[in-house]
C-alpha cells in the first residue's frame, strides 16, 4: 500500500533524522572519543527527539499500511524485520535510559546493532516491490491499472 505524501516524507524525515543522528553521534563519541562535547550532546538529543517522532511515524502506519501489506502479502518479510527491529530498538531506548550500568551496556551495542541493520534494512523494505507468487490454492487476481487487485478470474 503507497503511503500519502505526508506520511511518507515525515516516516522518511525522521528514519533520516535518526539514523544519521545515532550514527555520528557513535563516531564522534566512541571513535573519535568526544565524550561530552557540546556536538555530541547536540546529536544524542536530537536522536531522542527524532525518535519520538519516528515512533509517532510508524504508529501512523499501523492501522492502513501495515495491515495493507500484511493481508495483501507484499513485502512480508522486510516488513516483519522492520517491524521487529523497531520494537528491539524501542526497548534497548528504554533499557539505555532506565537500565542499571550491566544492561545499559548490552543495550548499547544491541541498539547499535539493531539500528545499523536498520539503516540497510529500511532502504530495502521502502523500495523493494516484492510481490507474492500466487498460490495454486487461490484463484488468480486481476489487476487494476494502478496494480490493485480486482475481482478473481
């Protein structure tokens, strides 16, 4: 299911937001090693603040797009993966904010983890059009001009 603009430049905007927010935040603070420069500090909140607004962003995909897909069987197995890796960064988030020091250091680097396989996996899940072979169970759909099924043959 295509996403109306806005939602899709806001879902874009905030994984970009994220993303590139968390990844030189890492550079800069684990490779470089600019503990508590004013930049450092600046690119964690803005992550904190981006992914809120990423969190708020794939709420919005849950009623329409996500179950679209899902019924629709397109893009089921990125789309699982993403879904999947949101939830994981989600709770490491937590565990990274309200962890003991033993937790918060697994979380790190499963957040980091996570989040890198994201940065490939989003691309792939938003552009892939990956269609599902019909079965020989179910009779074969028509489709409409737009590539919308329409009423079985």
């Amino acid at each position: 299911m295509r996403l109306a603009f806005w939602q899709k430049t806001a879902v874009f905007f905030a994984v970009a937001a994220v993303g590139l927010s968390g990844l030189l935040w890492f550079v800069l603070h684990d490779i470089v090693a600019e503990d508590g420069s004013e930049l450092t500090c600046f690119l964690l909140m803005l992550h904190g603040v981006a992914s809120y607004a990423l969190l708020v962003a794939v709420g919005s995909l849950l009623p329409l797009h996500i179950r679209a897909g899902w019924l629709r069987r397109r893009n089921i197995v990125t789309g699982i993966l993403v879904t999947v890796i949101m939830a994981v960064l989600s709770v490491t988030a937590l565990m990274l904010y309200y962890g003991s020091e033993e937790t918060q250091a697994v979380a790190k680097w499963a957040h980091l983890a996570f989040g890198f396989g994201c940065l490939v996996l989003f691309p792939a899940h938003a552009f892939l059009r990956v269609r599902p072979r019909p079965s020989h169970d179910e009779p074969a759909m028509a489709q409409d001009t737009k590539g919308r099924a329409a009423e079985p043959r």
